[in-house]
C-alpha cells in the first residue's frame, strides 16, 4: 500500500458525490440518516474527555478534537433557552458542502454538529435535533435544539 | 341490502375509502382479522420474489407506549426544527383560522401527532432483509395490502414512519424490539377500529401526474 498523502480535494470530491447519491436516492429524507456520521470519532476521541454533564464542556472537548485533528478552523457557540447556535469556521469539508449548494442542495450533515449532539445525548440523555445548516463565507451556522425527552428511551 | 361490487369496484372502494387513522377505540382488533391482514402483506410482490419483509405484531402496553414515545420523539424533533427554521408557517401560510394554525403546531411541535401507537390495539412493525435489491420498494409493497385489508375489513390504520426515520430512532426501536442488524426496520402501522368516520385528504389530478410517453406530455388533455 502507498504511503503517499491523500489530497483533501480527492477526499473532499469522492464524499460529495457519495452524498449527492444519497440525496439522489432519499431527497430531503436523508438527513435523518445521517446522523450517527462521526461515531466512530465521538467513541474513540470525544466520550472519555468529556468531564461533565455541561454544554459547555461538551462543545469545548468536540472542538478541541476537531481542532487537533485540522478538521476544523475555530468552534464558538451560542446558547439561549433551549437552542445552540454553533458557528464552525474553516471545516476541511466545507468544499463538499459548497458543491452541494451549487447544485441547489442545501446541506444535510455536518460531522461537528453531530459530535456535539452525540455529547448531549449521551452525557445529559437529553435528545437533539439539527434544524439548519447554513454555509456562507467559510463560515457554517448550524442550529441545535435540545429537547426535555430523555435519548434513553428503551 | 348490502351492496354488490364487481371485483375492479370493490378493490377501487377499498383504495378509495383508506385513511389514515390514528384514533382508535378500545376494542381489540380479533386475531381472524389480524390472519387476514398478514396474509395480505406476504401476498405482495417482491424483487427475484425475495420477500424480505417480516414483521412483528405487538400487544403489550408497556411496549405499545414505549413506540408512541419513540415515534413522538421523532416526530417531534422534526417538527420543532421546522417550526423554527419557519418552514411550518410557510407550509400553513394559507391557514386563515390562528386558534387552527396555534393548535396544529402544538401537535406537531409536541410530537404529539405520532403518539398514537401507545392506543393502538394492535402495532404491526415492518422489517426487511437488507440483503436483498429492493428492500424499501418490497416491503413498501407490503405495507400498502395490510392498508387495503385494514380498510376491506372496516378497521383503520396508519403508516408511520416516524419511529424509524431518524438513525437514532430506528436504534431506540431496534433495541426495544430485539431487531438484529440484518433487517432495517421500515415502518410502524398502528391498527384498530376508528372512533370516527374520516374526510378523503386532496389529490392531485390525473391529469397533472401522468405523462405521455415521456416526461411533460399530458396523457390526460383539459
């Protein structure tokens, strides 16, 4: 196997066109499938840092991670009652999402905002919902919405 | 005097005279019915006859409100996200009575308008094999002749999605109901005998949906 680096763009190219089959195959019904895409990094890089049962914390050590790993410029949020707005500068996958916008596709998933969701659903077992993904500028808006429902169910 | 259909007219009533119901009184749906309901799906047709389709009959209470929690989560959040981002109002933009529109997105925000699995008799959920072509095709197939049978057998049902739409509902579902990682889980159909009669929902005409040999020719002329 090579050693050579993988370009961002290659990785960038083959990830839009896998979600643009998604959105070909499910239309605005994908999103909801979506939402498990960074498990593995929530697992592996996020769950054990996390010290507490804060938002706070929880968007800090998510950011902390993106950040060591170069997958993301900067991470601030905002919180007010029951709604997180997150602003993600530079993310690595921002070309995915500019493709996906000039096809007139608004973006559907977001591995920052799931990573976050992760945390809350499993530190505070509250459930969350993702209601927009907004990209301009090199900036993406996401909005969060933290509901009373425990994520614990069954 | 009861009414005589031919065949093509009593399968058209059937189709025409479905609803969505989603109240439901007390009384038990009977296990002949129930035969004649599972008989229909597992006549459906299916890619290389693969019938990949199972599905799991529940009962139990505790279960039944354990589905409309996990439905009303879902539909719930949903909701909520689009009340927020204002698609909502744009979808009731036409809606002129405010104590309506106000009622309607409790119902939707709340969640509320899923929850009804927990009343519901009986629960059907929808599984298939996901080693197959056409999975959501097939079992989509199914899920239409248990509505069909429902309606011929005067009870009522609902096609519920919302327990399985969202990933993590469909994992909270998988796990409540033992459903290995094999099958994805479709769909939920809620089945009993309705409270009340209910008004046919609008259709778009014939003439707008159906082309003429290729994409828009009418087939249909005014």
């Amino acid at each position: 196997m090579s050693d050579k680096a993988i370009s961002h763009d290659y990785l960038n190219g083959l990830v839009f066109e896998l979600e643009k089959a998604f959105w070909d195959e499910r239309g605005r019904g994908c999103r909801f499938r979506m939402m498990e895409v960074g498990r593995g990094i929530y697992e592996n890089d996020c769950k054990d840092r996390i010290p507490g049962p804060e938002i706070p914390a929880i968007v800090q050590v998510v950011k902390a991670v993106l950040l060591e790993k170069g997958i993301v410029g900067d991470v601030s949020y905002a919180q007010e009652d029951l709604t997180l707005r997150i602003s993600v500068q530079g993310c690595l996958h921002l070309p995915v999402e500019e493709r996906m916008l000039a096809k007139g596709i608004e973006p559907f998933t977001c591995v920052p905002a799931n990573l976050i969701i992760m945390g809350i659903e499993d530190k505070l077992n509250r459930q969350v919902e993702l209601a927009e993904i907004k990209c301009e500028n090199g900036v993406c808006q996401l909005l969060l919405v933290v509901f009373d429902r425990p994520a614990s169910v069954v | 005097m009861s009414d005589t259909f031919t065949l093509a007219e009593a399968t058209l009533k059937a189709i025409q005279d479905r609803r969505s119901i989603r109240e439901y009184s007390p009384e038990p749906v009977s296990d002949e019915d129930l035969d004649l309901i599972l008989e229909a799906a597992r006549q459906a047709p299916s890619g290389e006859n693969a019938q990949p389709w199972r599905f799991i009959v529940v009962k139990d209470e505790a279960t039944r409100k354990k589905l409309g929690d996990i439905s009303g989560g879902g539909s719930g959040r949903r909701f909520t996200a689009e009340f927020m981002t204002k698609k909502m109002q744009q979808r009731f933009a036409t809606l002129e009575d405010e104590a309506k529109k106000k009622a309607a997105y409790e119902k939707l925000t709340s969640g509320a308008v899923s929850m009804f699995a927990a009343t519901a008799p009986v629960n059907i959920i929808v599984i298939g094999r996901k080693d197959v072509w056409d999975l959501p095709f097939d079992t989509s197939a199914a899920i239409e002749n248990i509505l069909l049978m429902v309606t011929a057998l005067g009870l009522g049902a609902c096609w519920v999605i919302a327990p399985c739409i969202d990933v993590r509902d469909e994992i909270r579902l998988r796990k409540l109901l033992n459903i290995p990682d094999e099958y994805k889980a479709v769909s939920l159909i809620s089945i009993g005998h309705p409270t009340r009669p209910h008004r046919p929902r609008p259709r778009l005409a014939l003439k707008d949906i159906v082309f003429d040999e290729s994409f828009g020719n009418p087939y249909y002329k005014e």
